[in-house]
C-alpha cells in the first residue's frame, strides 16, 4: 500500500475525491497551519494583546518593568527540529520555552537570535513570552507575527490554528 502525502496553502477544511476503478470516494481533509504556536487575547503587567483578524497579535501598552510582558502555555505540538521567526516590535522581545511535565524548563529558549533548535525529549509544553527588553519600558502599539514551524527554513507567516488561547502576566 502507497502513501499519500497532502500539503496546503490555506488551513480549513476541505475534500479529496479518490477514485480507483470503479470505486470513488470522498474522504474529509483538515488542512492544518503550519504556524505551530497557540495564542490569544492577554493582558498583565501593564501590555495587553488582542488578536488582530488576520491573527496577528496587536499589542499595546506599557511594560511595569524590563522582562515583563505577556506569556501563554500550550501542549508542545511537535518533536524535531523547530524554527522561530516573526516580526518585532522595537523594545519588545518574544522567546519560546520548552517546558516538563513538571513545568521546568528544558534546554535554551528559543529567540530570533537562536531560531534553530531541536525539541528537547521530555518536552510535553511550550511558553511564548512577549516581553519588554527596555530597562525603562516605553509606550508600545503594535502588531507581532510571531511564527513557530517544523523544519529549518522559515517560511511566510501564517495565522496559527489557535488564536483563543487566554493568555496573561508575565
């Protein structure tokens, strides 16, 4: 028996028509964004972040101290290689963190300084942080495109399939 290996541009749903012979079946297809990270509306140490409609994060506000911002936990969705790329908001920083079962962190977080890096064993969840990187923070408007996909090459940025996940303080 063959494989079958389906890649799409635009994540949602769809349909594959099968046919062999006289049998054709439709079979029901998820196409799933290849942007790995699960974020949402946040709000804590004086940043708050809404979802913007094409699921960036809009980001607004002043940080109440240098390496405090917003942070969110979600299921690691992937083992491997990861790479981490987006756009940054001048005096505001994002890392992800791979976290234990216990909440511990495993290995060195991931940055845009350090991009590349495999998923340590053990990993069951990852913390993405936006924080302020200013010894004395300064106002912020802005949209983030924070991505986080399989491989070694980044690619254009992609709304993330989770963009409700309640975030917080930091």
């Amino acid at each position: 028996m063959g494989a079958l290996s389906i890649t799409g541009i635009k994540p949602g749903s769809t349909s594959l028509k099968l046919t062999a012979g006289t049998i054709t079946k439709t079979v029901p297809i998820t196409v799933l964004s290849r942007n790995l990270l699960s974020y949402g509306p946040a709000e804590g140490n004086g940043l708050t972040a809404t979802v913007n409609t094409d699921g960036s994060l809009h980001v607004t506000g002043t940080a109440t101290g240098q390496w405090r911002g917003l942070s969110w936990t979600f299921p690691c969705p992937v083992q491997g290689t990861v790479k981490l790329s987006g756009t940054s908001i001048a005096g505001l920083s994002f890392n992800i963190k791979c976290l234990d079962a216990k909440g511990q962190q495993l290995g060195d977080q991931m940055n845009l300084g350090n991009s590349v890096m495999a998923i340590p064993a053990g990993t069951v969840s990852l913390f993405l942080n936006v924080i302020s990187s200013e010894a004395t923070p300064t106002a912020k408007v802005g949209d983030l495109r924070i991505q986080l996909e399989s491989g070694t090459t980044a690619h254009d940025w992609m709304r993330p399939d989770n963009t409700s996940l309640r975030g917080g303080g930091l």
